[in-house]
C-alpha cells in the first residue's frame, strides 16, 4: 500500500523510511518524511521447516523472539548483535549485522536465503528468484538489472578497491554478488547492508544453525586492559567461537547494577589483585569431546601463563553451564547499554564506532587514540572492543561542557 501511495505524483515527494527497534547508531531510520515501524504489526514467524532448517519471517520480528520460536525445533539464528533484545532482523539485513560468535557463524548476510523487498513504485520481488519474472519497467527490474551490469562491468576496479575483510563493511555488497565464473548474480548480497535505500525488506527466509550440544565460556582475567588486547592474538589463535574484551570501566559500569548479582560468582575478584581487564572466550559445538579437547589445550597453556606470571594474567574461571553463560553475556549486552546512560556531565562520547582493526595491531590502536585524547583534552578513555570481528569501539570519557565548546 505504502509503495502504492508512493508512487502517485501528488505524493512523489514525500519520503518513507523503514524502521525496525530503531538501534541503528547512525540513525539511519531517522527521516524529514515518514518513519514506517516494521516492529509493531509485521513481526509474525510465517513457516519454520525443521527437516531444512530454515525460516520464513515478517522482517519486523526482534532478534530475540526469533530465537524464542526456533528454540524448541533444537535451532537459533546464529548472527548475533549487542541490541538483540531489541534489534529486528529488517535492521540486522539492512546492516549485515553481527557480533558476539562472528568467528565461526558469520554475519547476518551468510544466512539469507532469501529476501521480499518492495519499491518504492510498489513493485515487488523474491530476491532468490529469477529476473525474468519481474514486470518490464518496474523499480524491482531497474534495480536487479543495473545492479548485475554494474557488478559485472566493473568487477576489476570493485576488487581493487573493496578492502579484503572478512566482516563486510555496511553498504552494497557489490564485491560478493557477481560470480565471473559461472556469471551468476545474487541480488539478496545487494539488498544486505542497503540501509533501507533500495527498498522495505518485508519478509525473510534465514538458515538456521543447531544449537550447540556443548558450550564452554572461560572468563581469562588481566592486570590491565592493554595485557588483555596484548593477548588478542592468542586467544583467536586458540580457535575459539568468540573473544571479546572488557575494560575495567565497562566492568565497574556493570558492577554498580543489578545485573552484577546475577555473575558476580562466576567473574569473581582475584584475591591481593586488580582486574582490570577481561577476555570472555567461548568454546561450542556439536561434539562434546572436541569442544573439552579445546578447553583444555587453552586451560593448560593458561596455567603455564599464570605460573610464570606472563601477559598479565591473574586469573580465569570456567563454566560449562547454559544458564550461567547466558547470565554473562547479558551482563555484557547491558554494560554496552549502560555507557549510553551515565549520569553527570562527564559522558562517554563514541569516537571509533565498530572500527575493523586486526587483532595484533588492537593495542597499537587503542593506545593512540587514548594518547590522542589525552593530549587534547586531557581526559581518560573508555575503551571497549569486540575482537572476534577485528572490530573496535573507543568511547571517549569526556565532559559536556567541553563538548560544547569543541
Ligand atoms: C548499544 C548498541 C550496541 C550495538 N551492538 C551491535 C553489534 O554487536 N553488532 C551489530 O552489528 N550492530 C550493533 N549495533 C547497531 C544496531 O543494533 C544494528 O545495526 C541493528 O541491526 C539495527 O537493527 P534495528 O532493527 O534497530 O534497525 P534500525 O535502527 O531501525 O534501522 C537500521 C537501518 O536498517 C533499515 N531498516 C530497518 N528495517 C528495515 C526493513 N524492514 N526494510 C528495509 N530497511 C530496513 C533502516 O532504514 C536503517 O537504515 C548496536 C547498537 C547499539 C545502540
């Protein structure tokens, strides 16, 4: 209906925006025109085939609830993000969302088999179907054909110029939806990361993953949160399904709350020492032998380290159970959260937003910009990273005041 209206002179100016859980920390859902809320009334679970395991949603379904229905079929929805209490998939597709697990599960493009999109003349089209199906003229048709022509007629200079990492930048995924070897072209790699520009996302079929039969978190505590990134490389290196870091602030953010009650013994203080940083390492998988072989290799090698003293480890501790693990990244989600609430003047402004950084130059990286800050505001930094997609966030603890006049 909306594309209907949309496409009647008398409105031809009037913009739509599509709207998931509105998280998106550009706000790119934000328009002068109309902000159409997929959450409130297109948020049904329309089929979930077990024997194939997939499902087909209406994209205004929050993350979190599309776990809660698949659950009980023994899958999830492995992309993850920190807002998925919240986020919908419509805002997951049109960012290529991920995060915590990325290493093993991918972003949220890895896991669409297909999507609905609707134009802005009201056309409409199943992305995992032919072009040839599509009405001549339409916005639909436009938009496949000189999307494929682009890709293939200048796939030389999108190699040259397309960085090679492995989370995608948001944005048209010009380098992945052209394949030169058989020519063929997958639109639904153009629709992930198109921020709402091409058209509203109405409804998605995902693969699902199984859950995993076995899970282990180690929480590895350090002396200082340069010592946990300095060890950035190693814990990836140990092959791990995800590695984030913590900083002391986001901690003590956590500690002043509720929801430390509910960790406190499974990140407990380290007696006669500070912890002031902190590597939560998952290991899961189908196999429960390999899953334990793995903790073991990464438990002996730790307590090599804690014998001699080395990379600022003081300590870690380990739980096998579901629950607990679940208690601790929620612990983790809300201290993300918390940054965004502070009271007082003084408030964490973001200055590196989700920064794609390898691992072993992390250190390097976060050194600087709190360098950098020091320097001209002479103020602390607050620093916390995501380092299973190389991905970095750097708050700067600042004062609103000072903001005023900068
Ligand atoms: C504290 C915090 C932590 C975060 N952590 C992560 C993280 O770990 N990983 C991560 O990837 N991101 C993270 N984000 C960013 C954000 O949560 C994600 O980008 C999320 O996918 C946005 O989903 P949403 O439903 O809120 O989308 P919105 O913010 O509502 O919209 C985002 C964009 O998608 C478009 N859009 C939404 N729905 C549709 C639709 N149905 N059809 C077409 N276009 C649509 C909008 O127009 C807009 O351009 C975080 C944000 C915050 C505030």
């Amino acid at each position: 209906m909306i594309g209907q209206l949309a496409n009647q002179d008398k409105f031809s100016n009037v913009t739509f925006s599509p709207r998931g859980g509105g998280t998106g920390t550009n706000g790119q859902s934000l328009t002068s025109g109309v902000v159409v809320d997929l959450s409130r009334h297109m948020n049904k679970v329309l089929e979930i085939n077990e024997d194939e395991g997939w499902v087909r949603v209406q994209t205004g379904i929050v993350k979190d609830a599309l776990n809660d229905a698949v659950r009980p079929f023994g899958y999830f929805f492995s992309p993850d993000l920190s807002t998925s209490n919240r986020a919908t998939l419509g805002g997951m597709v049109n960012t290529d969302a991920s995060g915590q697990g990325s290493l093993k599960y991918g972003k949220t493009s890895d896991h669409v088999l297909s999507l609905q999109a609707v134009f802005a003349d009201g056309s409409l089209l199943e992305s995992s179907e032919s072009v040839d199906v599509l009405n001549e003229g339409t916005f639909a048709k436009q938009a496949v054909e000189i999307a494929r022509q682009v890709c293939a007629s200048q796939q030389a200079l999108i190699n040259e110029k397309f960085p090679p990492l492995n989370r995608f930048l948001t944005g048209y995924d010009l380098k992945n939806a052209y394949q030169a070897d058989d020519d063929s072209f997958d639109f639904t790699r153009i629709l992930c990361g198109a921020e709402g520009s091409l058209a509203f996302i109405t409804e998605a079929k995902l693969n699902l993953t199984p859950i995993p039969k076995a899970r282990t978190l180690i929480n590895v505590k350090y002396n200082s949160f340069d010592s946990a990134l300095r060890n950035a490389p190693f814990m990836v290196e140990a092959n791990a399904l995800s590695v984030e870091t913590v900083d002391s602030r986001v901690l003590n953010f956590a500690k002043q709350d509720i929801v430390w009650h509910t960790v406190s013994d499974l990140i407990s203080d380290v007696p006669g020492k500070e912890m002031l940083g902190l590597n939560m390492v998952e290991y899961a998988g189908q196999d429960e032998e390999e899953v334990a072989q793995a903790v073991k290799a990464l438990t002996d090698s730790l307590d090599e380290k804690l014998k001699t003293e080395q990379d600022g480890i003081i300590g870690y501790q380990v739980t096998n159970d579901v629950g607990s693990i679940g208690r601790i990244y929620n612990m983790r989600k809300k201290a993300v959260g918390l940054l965004g609430a502070v009271k007082g003047s003084a408030k964490p402004i973001a200055f590196a937003e989700d920064t794609c950084v390898p691992p072993e130059t992390l250190l390097i990286l976060s050194l600087s910009s709190a360098h950098c800050l020091m320097v001209t505001n002479s103020i602390t930094a607050c620093l916390g990273t995501w380092m299973q997609v190389y991905c970095m966030c750097v708050r700067h603890w600042t004062c609103a005041i000072l903001n005023k006049n900068l």
